[in-house]
C-alpha cells in the first residue's frame, strides 16, 4: 500500500496537458490558457478624463477665471483641435483630452452659461486624468499560460483586442462502469440489482472539474466483454473504471485491462474510504480504476480524478485545498490507512468552523455523503483527538460536488 | 441613492424564478431542482455484507466450529436457497446475505479447504452487515426542490433510480453593449475607440452563474438604434445593460428604455465603483444597467447580477458571502458611499487572512481588477482604520470571476 500523497504524486507526474486549441473569446470561460497573451493596443489609448466637466486650456485657473467653451469631446468623438489659452472643451467620464489640456475642471466646480465658464475652485493640473497606458500598454503580457480563465480575465482579453485565445483542449474522459449487479437509472431491477450512480455522479464531477465525461455502456463481469470496452476506451485523454476492484475473486476490470497492455502503477492505498485504487497506463492514456462503493469512487475521484484532470487541463494538479475546523466530538486513534470522514460543518461564534463526523462512515452510504459539507482528514497511526482539537477538512461545496 | 442592500433586496424581490423543464440526469449537473425527489426504491434493496466473507447459518460460531459451503452469493448473483444450520455461502462485499443468515464471518477469519470451512474467529451477529434500506427507503426524500445539483446529488438521484429531474430553465440573458466609442475585440481602432471587453466579461460572468448569455450586437449612442435593441431583447429572463449610464448628457439608455415601457425602479446607488447602476421592469422582464467602466460594471455585477441570476435559477438570490481579514495598510475615513477595494490577499502564520486594497482604485483599471484576489468592504462613513483591524472581504477566486 501507497500514501495519498505519494498516489496523487504519481499520477499527476505521469500525465501531461492536452495540446492547444484555438477557441473565440466567448467560449474561452474556464479554460486554461495555454499560451500568455500580450495586449495589442494601450489602454487608455490616451488621456481621459475620469470626471465630468471640462478641459481647461492654458490659464491661470484661479476661482472667478473665465473662459469660452469651443466644443466638446464625447466617448467616440474626440476633439480634434487643440485647446489654447482661456479656451475649454466640455468632456466626459472616458472623453480624450484635448491637445493643449492643461487640467480638468469637474462640473460640480464650475457655471456654465451659453459658451462662457466660470471656474468656481483652483485648478490641480493632472487630477482627474487617466494618463494613457495607466491600465496596460502595448505587448504588456495579460495573462500568462496556465491560467484558468475567469470572467475578469475574459474581460482583460478582450480589452487588450483578442478575439481567440489558445487553451488546452478540454480533456475528454471515458467513464467505465462494471458489475452484473448494476443497471441505468430508471431500469427495472431485478433482486439485489442497484442503479450504476457511479458513472453518473462522476461524469457530473469530470464536467465540475471542466472536461467531458464519455458514459461508457455498462460492462457485465465476463472478461472478454470487459476487454472490449476497453479496446473501445483508447482515445480519451484519461479512463476512468468502477467497480470490479474490490470483489475479491471477481477482480476482472485489472486482469481486463493488463491483458489490453495497460501497466499497472500501483493498485492499492492506504486509506479509507477507498483501499483499492488502481492507477496504470494504457499505451499513452492514463487510467484510475475507483472502487465500486459509491462514495469511495466519489471521495477517490475528489483526491485523484480531479488532480488528473487538473494536470490534464495545463494547471498544476495540486491536492484538494484543506481548511482548519475545531472537532465537535472526540475521535479515536486511527490505523494505518488515512481516513476521510464525512462529516458537517458550523460556525461558532467568533468564524471558528465546527466539524462533526457523521457517527457511521459505511461506504456504501450515499446520502450521507450527499449531505455532508466536509471531509475530516485523519493522517495514517493519528492518535485519539478530544472534542475541541485541531483538524484539517476539505469543504466540499464549493467543487460543485 | 439608496443603498447596496437595498438596491438588492428590490432586484430581487422583483424576481421570479424560470419554470421547470425535464432534463436527463446527464444534463442536470449544476442546474438547480425544481421539485423534490423521492427514492424510488430502498437501498441496499436486502440485508448485504460490507466485507469479502461467509454467510453463516445457525450455529454456535465458536472459534473451531467447522461448516460446509454450499454455495455462493456473487454481486449480480444471489443465492437463491436458504442457508440451513452449520452451513456457508461464499459472499463478497455487496453481497445480498442468503436466507437464514445468522452471520458474517470476514474471510481473514476462516480457513477454507474444498468445502469444509473453520471459523477461527467468535461470530458477531450483525457484524458487517449493510442492513436493507440503511441508505435510505423508498418514497423517501432524496433532494429538496431549490438545490443546486452536485455530483453528489447527481449520483444519489441516479441511486434512487431517476433518468429525469425537474429543473429550473436556464435562464437567459441578453447584454447590450452601448456606445460610440466601443468596438468589438479584433477590430480595427479608431483614435479614442476602445474595445468592448463589458459584454464579454459579463457573458463569462453569466455563464458562471449556470445562466446561458446572448451578447446583443453593440448600439451606438442614437436613441433610436438603442430603441431597436431593446425591442430584440423582449423574450430575455433578464436584460443587462451596459454604458450610457455614466456618461452625463449623453443617457440615451435609460431613456430608451423608458420609451419602450420599462417601469424605473432605482438608478442610482451609494456605492463606489458604480453608482450610476439602474434597475427596472420592461413588461415582465427585468433590466439591470450597469455603468460602462469595466471594473464598475463587474464590482456592480458580483453585487447584483448574481444574485439576480441566482434568483431566477430558483436560489434565495443571496449577497456575496463575505469572510473576515486583517488589513495590511490603514484606510481613511469613508465617505457616504458604500466602497469596494480591489485587493490582494496574504495568509499570516496561524491561517489569518491578511488583505492589502491596491493604493490606486480607478474604475477604469481591469488588470488590476483581473488580478485582485478580494474585494474589501468599506460601509457608508466607516471611520479611518489601521493596519491590523479587522474588516469584511469578498473573495474573488471561487466565482469563476
């Protein structure tokens, strides 16, 4: 048996980021970036205004100077002339500066009447101004490669005048569920038969996680049958199977997939829920075999599905982000498998977030899984922990898990 | 003006959720339920075991005591007898437990030769079992009408055998993009022409919300073009507007809007950036204006655009959640108007979040914006601050924004 730690190490540095495609702007949220962009123009392409009001020519600028309007610089109307002295030109919030601008009178601090302008507070030459560049000049990088794109960064795009982008191609993932004892949801069932949730909650967290879930058919324990999906499987950037790692005697998903040539990496880990994991390479295409139980498969897919997802999008494919929480209830001391307790969470007064470990953690129980707000991680030979202690948790809410 | 609370709890209260439609359970991840579901069926449907092992039938169970396996009980395959007394079926985890089962012996604790099984271990009756309908029963309520769908939940509606759950529309956006000054990003610039990014970093922004945006063509700023815009727009769940809010003689968007029958709520807000932001009803569908600066309208969006798309998912439409952090640098007395500081964020030794607003805040500054990591809340004449006190932040990161 392996650590998570070194697990996850060892798939994430056998993978690599899918290639670059070019997409348009408009479909480029939450991809990442594979190459940097640069701006392509200077933002602002000059001095603006940041005020309403006026561009003051040369003058004194003193409370009581009067000077004469001679037009107006409107958001995509510049003035073209140049400003001379005692001359103004009306302008706006974003309106270019005139040539010849010397400040810029607010409207708020002047009277205006027909063509004449009365200054009503001193003028601070240069307040008020968006100086040209002040927000990114030409060839300045934007955004650099291995970015994944929010809609601030779509914004930045488009404001440095990108209409495509080069990502990593959305990986493609093939989803493989095994077991006589599975049927599609919405199937009649015969007796001990259960619906395949697995393949369906993990296509929804492949999608989470940005790529595109495959649901392969259902395969049924036979051997041959298995090899054929497989066979079938080759071209997606990761395989992920379920099922038929963890039915003593009826382990054919491994012996399926060695017979197809697929090096095995390791197969089991030392934690729980989730013991047998498998992780091996199908000529170039890596495959993470999850137990059956569903919630092993989903808490096996949040610590390594979704790192080899990370690492096949071009991000770093880093372990789930943990937080600290105060236990609610004593613990007792752990063995050697590391645990990740579903548990729910509070806030005590004063922000300190309370974890409670549901009291019965089965692997087969889904619900809970599904109503529960955290992981409590428990390291391997962790010793008892009182109530009140110190752990670490990963949230689950915010994966769209 | 009136204020972000205000301007938010109106919008909302404005709001009514899109109706429902049917969508395949591959399709429902992220959208958010628009009626409860009940378990179609009880799972596990019979008693089964948790552990590779035997069902015993009746028998003392004490350690040296030797049975007779008579058959097996495989996933996918009961044992369709009855277990008599003294004797064993084979069984693996996931196992329905045979008839006259009276307990699980785990196989690390017997000795199997041919058929003649010794039980090296006292029986613990109940053991190891995965009693019938411990996940949950059929009829009961699996997930809550206005639940956003996770994997999770996606798996658990497919293990209560749903193919097809009722969910809210997406609701549908339009953004309309007005002014002379802006062009579509790849274009040719004028001089003092600037690219449109608001549209697009508002459709990314849409689309992270689960929302499917429609990026109108721009208007230029002539009341008429405006006019036939916002007639294309009338089949929207919610129009945004962009641009023509701020810009002093030159509203045309409002006052196309009120010419096409929009009912003015508000437009004008005690908030920086952004206080020109209008809100309305144009028949049936709502209108959010923001103002044209990138980073007004994206603040201006976080604040009420989400939870606008929020309510209309048939979510209560919440503000952002805030957490607390330490400032880095003192902050002057505040102003009447609400602020919100792009920021970056550090983490002290010992987890305290420790937050620094950028010394320069222009609302024309989107790289800075792109790269802040939080917004910081400054309320309506909050006194000066120190380094080191406490205050409200918006983390950006988790939103897709």
């Amino acid at each position: 048996m392996i650590s998570v730690d070194e697990a996850r190490a060892r798939i994430v540095s056998a993978i690599r980021a899918t290639p670059a495609e070019q997409v348009g702007l408009s479909e480029a949220w939450g991809r990442v970036l594979a190459i940097d962009i640069a701006a392509r123009l200077t933002q602002p392409p000059a001095d603006m205004s940041a005020m309403d009001g006026y561009a003051i020519g040369a003058c004194p600028g003193a409370v009581g100077d009067e000077l004469r309007v001679i037009g107006e610089s409107a958001a995509g109307h510049p003035f073209t002339g140049t400003l001379g002295a005692h001359q103004a030109v009306r302008i706006f919030t974003g309106s270019v500066l005139p040539a010849g601008t010397h400040a810029i009178l607010i409207q708020e601090d002047a009277t205006r009447e027909g063509d004449r302008l009365r200054i009503n507070e001193a003028l601070a030459p240069g307040k008020h101004v968006r100086p040209a560049g002040q927000d990114f000049r030409r060839g300045e990088t934007l955004l650099s490669a291995g970015k994944r794109l929010g809609a601030r960064d779509i914004g930045l795009a488009a404001a440095g005048n990108h209409a495509w982008l080069a990502v990593h191609r959305r990986p493609l993932v093939g989803i493989l569920a095994t077991g006589d004892e599975i049927f599609l949801p919405g199937e009649d069932l015969p007796p001990g038969g259960i619906v395949s949730s697995n393949s369906h909650a993990l296509a929804a967290l492949v999608r989470a996680a940005g790529a595109e879930p495959v649901v392969l058919p259902i395969a049924r324990d036979e051997i041959g049958e298995i090899i054929a999906a497989v066979s079938s499987a080759a071209r997606f950037d990761l395989l992920i199977t379920t099922g038929g790692a963890s039915v003593g005697d009826h382990d054919l998903v491994q012996a399926a997939l060695k017979h197809s040539g697929m090096e095995l990496d390791f197969w089991r880990i030392a934690m729980r829920p989730g013991k047998p994991l498998m992780f091996g390479q199908l000529r170039d295409m890596p495959v993470i075999g999850l137990p059956g139980n569903p919630v092993s498969a989903l808490v096996c897919a949040i610590l390594f599905v979704l790192p080899a997802i990370a690492a096949l999008s071009g991000l770093p494919g880093e372990a789930p982000a943990t937080v600290a929480a105060r236990l609610a209830v004593p613990l007792s001391a752990n063995d050697r498998r590391a645990d990740y307790l579903r548990s729910t969470l509070s806030t005590e007064a004063g922000g300190t977030l309370r974890v409670s470990p549901f009291p019965r953690q089965d692997s087969s129980q889904l619900k809970l899984l599904a109503s529960a707000d955290a992981l409590t991680l428990r390291a391997p030979h962790a010793p008892a922990a009182a109530a009140g202690d110190e752990v670490r948790i990963i949230r689950l809410a915010g994966f769209g898990i």
